[in-house]
C-alpha cells in the first residue's frame, strides 16, 4: 500500500508514515488490539491480538476480521459474560460519541493460571467513517500486586485486633495481680492483727528484762510497720521516713498534739517539730494551709 498517513507533531510539522510503517508500529505492541466499526464490526486486529487466539485454541492463520465485536460480547454467558456487556455497552457509547474513551479491567483466567487485563476503547480522530480503536493490555502482575497488598493489609489488621485483644487480657492480668497481691496484704494484715498482735500486747504487759523488753518493743515497733496501710502507701510511693518519723506520723494522725508525742516518745518538743517539717517536706506539703494530719488520714 503506497498511501501514507500524516501525523502532526508538537512542532506543527506534518511527520507521514506509511502503512507498511503503521503496520510495524501496531504489531510491535503489547496490548491485543483490535480496530472496530460503527457496527462493531472488525476491521483489523494486530500480532499480538492474533497470538492470544490462536493461543486460545482458534487456527493458526485466524485474525478475527469481519466478527462482529459487539456481538460477541454481547452473546457470552455467565461471570464472564457480566463483563463483556459491560464491555459492549462501553464501546457504543463511544461508538455514538457519548462518552470520548471507555476503560474496563476484567478476569480472562486460563488453565496456566488467573489472568486480568485491562480494556480501552477509544474513537479514532478525523474525518470519515467512525473508527473505534479497542485495546487490551494484559495487568495480571498488577493485580496480583494489588491483592498481595490488600491481603498483608488484611493480615496487618487482623494483627492489630490479636495485640489490643491481648493488650486488654494482659491489662486484665494486671489487674487481677494487683487485686491478688491486695488481698493477699489484708489477709496478712488481719492475720498479724487478730493473731500476733495479741500476744505482743501480753509480752508488753510482762515484767520482763530490760534486755528483753527491748526486743519486744523491737517486734512490735516492726510490726505495726508491717500492717500499717499509710506506710505501706508511702512505701509504694518512694517516701522514705526513718523510724523516729514514722513514729510521730502516726501519733499526728492519732490526733496527738506536739508536746504529747513529746512526753510519749521521751524526746523534747523542738524534736517533735522538726520531724513534722521534715515530714511535710517529704510528702510535699509546701503550703502552710494543708493540715498534716488531714494529709495522713486521707492516705491511710
């Protein structure tokens, strides 16, 4: 064929190829194309068009020229025939201008494996006869990216919920330890009171050596440290209060003023005040106004 197509490029130059070239171009592509009429009708196909059907089971010399398109898409069945409707109906309306380009990806699976591919349907500029140029380029490596994807955002998620379900159990554990380890206290607390402390009380009531008394005094002093819930509180809280200080806090909270606890611990008054500021400073009480010993009820 001796007549030559005529291609416009950016610079305004008219660049002419020939038909044999335009044949070379088309079936150097990739996609599967096929060049349709106002009827659907075939009117030409490319190399790669023509392998896929032999490759499909038609013969060897078999090029699709002269089928109806539109009909053949309009006559499948089933799954597939969804699609080719679809299909159909896209390349009409282009067909009657109603839309200027139709695109469509859809499954075309064979017995080597799952395939998808992806159709454009595209009116053909000019003058002259409508020509619709429809095209079929193969995306199975795409899609199967894409599911690939949503499958590791499947998986993500699902390992999502599996950690907060865990993270909910483990806080439940927590807490179940935490509740465990409370009783656990009040059980040897009630245990220390109703069954050790009595006996203390009579050994302090004893006339014993001087010696010994001190080692009950010892053993009643550790004691009460022992099933004192404030200084279980402060210990949980990192405050540490020497011996002396403990002592004075609990008689503050008793309601002892300064100068008892001063003839209850046989040390002078002035002693007495400063554990008290000492103590203050400790639990962080730098306004004046907050009572000590409101403080030590409220944490009891």
């Amino acid at each position: 064929m001796n007549d030559r197509n005529v291609v416009t490029g950016k610079n305004e130059m008219p660049i002419c190829y020939s038909s044999e070239e335009a044949r070379t171009v088309l079936d150097s592509l990739s996609a599967h194309i096929a060049i349709v009429d106002e009827d659907g009708i075939i009117l030409d196909t490319n190399r790669a068009w023509r392998a896929f059907a032999v490759k499909s089971g038609m013969p060897d010399d078999y090029d699709s020229i002269g089928e109806n398109y539109l009909d053949v898409c309009e006559a499948a069945t089933g799954e597939e025939g969804e699609h080719t409707r679809a299909v159909a109906a896209g390349i009409r309306d282009v067909i009657a201008g109603r839309v200027d380009e139709f695109l469509h990806d859809y499954p075309c699976h064979s017995p080597d494996g799952p395939h998808w591919y992806y159709l454009r349907a595209i009116r053909m500029s000019g003058e002259g006869p409508v020509r619709v140029v429809v095209s079929h380029e193969e995306i199975t490596a795409l899609k199967q990216t894409e599911e690939a994807l949503r499958e590791s955002e499947a998986q993500l998620k699902q390992q999502k919920v599996e950690l907060e379900e865990a993270n909910i159990a483990l806080k439940v554990l927590l807490k179940q330890r935490e509740d465990d380890k409370t009783e656990i206290e009040q059980k040897v607390i009630a245990n220390v009171k109703e069954m050790v402390m009595p006996y203390v009380e009579k050994l302090k009531r004893v006339s014993l050596k001087p010696k010994d008394k001190r080692v009950v005094e010892i053993i009643d002093s550790h004691l009460q440290d022992i099933i004192s819930p404030m200084i279980q509180k402060l210990t949980n809280a990192n405050i540490i209060l020497t011996p002396q200080e403990i002592q004075v806090a609990s008689l503050v909270k008793d309601g002892k003023a300064s100068k008892e606890i001063a003839d209850i611990l046989n040390v002078a008054e002035t002693t007495v005040h400063f554990h008290r500021k000492n103590l203050r400073k400790k639990f962080g009480l730098s306004n004046s106004q907050t009572n000590l010993r409101s403080y030590l009820i409220s944490i009891s």
